[in-house]
C-alpha cells in the first residue's frame, strides 16, 4: 500500500513524499505537478542509469513531456563542481529553459548534486527527487539542502532549494548490495536517537524483518523517518535552530568520512560520529554505560564498522573545525540527554573530542 507525506513551508503545503512499490505510478503523481510540454532531464549515475533509467524514462515520456537523460560516472569523488559544469553544458546544449525541470534519479551524491544544479541553473529551474538509494530514501532527498563537495570539504557549496516532488520506490532497495544498504541505517537510527525512543527500540525488535528486506517493514521504516524529517525541517527549514539536531554524528563523522578519502560510505562514517557523540555524552553523565552499549549492539546488529585505522584523533578534530556547521568559530554539537532526545552543545571541547574518539580510532572492540 502506498503512503504520502506532505512537506509544509511556513504552514503552506510545498510537496509530497510518495512512497510506493514500483515506479507505475510516477506518472499520475508527476501529473499532479501540472507541467506538461516541456523538457525533463534525469540526472543519474552509471551505476543507478543502467537499472532504472530506463523505467524512469517509460513513466515520464507519458506525462507529455520529452525527456533526456544524462550520466555521470558513480562515485563521492565525482559530486563536485566539475561535474555540476558538465551538467549545465549538456543543458545549455539542449536548450533547458526556466520551466524544464530536472529529475535526480539515484543515491544521495546524485540528489545532492542535480538540486544544486537546479538552484543554480538559469537561477533556478525546477527539479523532483526520485531516491534509489536507502540513505537517500529517509534523508538527503528530504528537505531542501542540496550541494557538493569542495576540494574534498563535504558539501561545502550548496543552497537550500526545495524540490517538488520525491517520489520513493521501495523495490529499488532489493539491488543494493548489503553493505551499502546498511549504510542507509546511520541515518535510520540516528532518528530514533534524537527524536524517538519508541522508533529505536523498534529498529531493534524489527531487526530480522528489516534486514531481510521484508517490503511491509521497510514501507513502515521509511514512513516513519521521513516524518521524523519532515517534522523537523517544516519547523527550521533553513538551519537556523533545531534542524542542526539531524547533524547528529555528522561533526566527527564528516571529518572521518574526508580523511578516510571517502573510502567509507556516508552512513558508516555518520554512525562512527554517533558513537564518539555517545561517548561524549556518557563522559558528562547524560545517558549511562547502559544506553551506550545498547547503541553499540545495534549498530553491530546492522553490520557497521566501529572503528577505523589509519588515520588519528588528532586530525579528525582539526579536520572537524573546517565543517561548515561550524558558527561563531564554535563547533555546534549535537548530544543526546536521553535516547530520543537531543540538543545543540557549542562548548565541547578537543579534549572531549579525543577522548571520545579513543572508541572509534585505532581501537579493537
């Protein structure tokens, strides 16, 4: 069964999360849209195009529309400016005007990248979200924020731009290989960390059904975390206050994710970040041992790495001090005073920092 969810700006409806089993009804919600006669170019990459493009294409050919579909080889390194250049070329080539849109059909780097090309081309076309990715699914196509990488500084360019419509097909997920459909639970349980302690105690009791990919558990997975998102963007949709609470295990785990030079996927290094944050706040007494060594269960039971090597506390801090979510020449981090209940810190300091990072760095668990 399908599920909407409707996306709100300053209390007025802005777009919907259509979460379904196939892509057989992208055309009737793209319909809705009214756009019709115009130019619509998929943006993919050369591992999402091969598998899904062509359906894509099928559906939106229906809507009146011509379509065009352009592809970029797969991969962290390629969401960078080069590529967003290569993009604007193909549209210029083509003749995109103001009212053609783009469509961001792949993982998080292809959505993040094609919504920053659509804020930024001809000062802003339209664009929709069609996430093929989990990470993507219950995060990155949420919300507006959109951009690249900047000589390797994670998403250091990039706009808050709106899509209008993100369309979700579940069955997608059967492709991924496990690891990368693991990933996506960094971001998974990061909601139920900051927002709901029900949620997260759910993710632990469902763990058979979700890892084995059941359609039911996985339809009511995302539902619940797109909403979690949804709640909170709707009530800072541009970061100035309580949507730096979704940063949470993104301050450390940024900084790992660039030092390990990407070799680490997103969610991975996101749930690395989590378990310094964790420790952090168990250090000031906020949340006990206990919910510590819960968190480190679950984040074995989704197969994620718990530590690295490599690379040192040390640069991970300094590192973490060219983070965009830096203010005031302050890190703004994100801890927990209980599961399910977090809050913006600006007073954490290298030594909690390295301290913290003694269970992730060089450490055999």
């Amino acid at each position: 069964m399908s599920k909407c969810i409707n996306v709100k700006y300053e209390g007025k409806p802005l777009y919907n999360i259509v979460i379904e089993q196939s892509f057989d009804k992208l055309a009737e919600e793209f319909d809705k849209l009214g756009v019709t006669g115009r130019k619509l170019c998929i943006v993919s990459d050369s591992n999402v195009a091969p598998l899904y493009a062509k359906y894509v294409e099928d559906q939106l050919s229906k809507t009146g529309n011509k379509v065009f579909t352009y592809v970029f080889e797969a991969g962290e390194a390629n969401k960078n400016l080069d590529t967003v250049e290569d993009v604007y070329e193909f549209l210029i080539k083509n003749h995109f005007d103001r009212k053609d849109m783009l469509v961001a059909l792949g993982g998080g780097v292809v959505g993040d990248l094609t919504g920053f090309t659509a804020a930024t081309y001809l000062r802003g076309i339209s664009f929709i979200q069609v996430p093929t990715s989990l990470l993507a699914q219950v995060d990155s196509s949420i919300g507006g924020k959109t951009g690249v990488d900047f000589r390797a500084y994670k998403n250091m360019v990039g706009a808050f731009y709106q899509p209008k419509l993100v369309y979700m097909n579940i069955s997608v997920l059967k492709s991924l290989s496990d690891r990368l459909f693991n990933s996506g639970f960094g971001e998974i349980i990061k909601h139920g960390l900051i927002k709901d302690a029900a949620y997260y105690k759910w993710l632990r009791d469902n763990i058979s059904n979700i890892k084995n990919r059941n359609s039911d558990a996985l339809e009511q997975m995302i539902y619940v975390s797109c909403n979690i998102k949804r709640e909170v963007v709707e009530k800072d949709p541009k970061e100035k206050g309580d949507r730096a609470l979704l940063n949470y295990g993104h301050t450390l785990g940024h900084a790992i994710e660039k030092l390990m030079n990407f070799k680490l996927y997103h969610g991975e290094c996101v749930t690395l970040g989590m378990i310094a944050a964790l420790r952090i706040s168990v250090n000031r007494g906020d949340i006990d041992e206990g919910a510590y060594n819960d968190a480190i269960d679950m984040f074995k039971l989704y197969d994620f790495p718990l530590n690295v090597t490599g690379i040192t506390a040390e640069d991970v801090v300094k590192v973490s001090k060219s983070d965009k979510k830096m203010d005031a020449g302050k890190i703004k981090f994100i801890l927990l005073k209980e599961i399910g209940n977090a809050y913006i810190d600006y007073d954490v300091t290298d030594e909690e920092m390295l301290a913290a990072l003694k269970d992730v760095i060089l450490c055999n668990r």
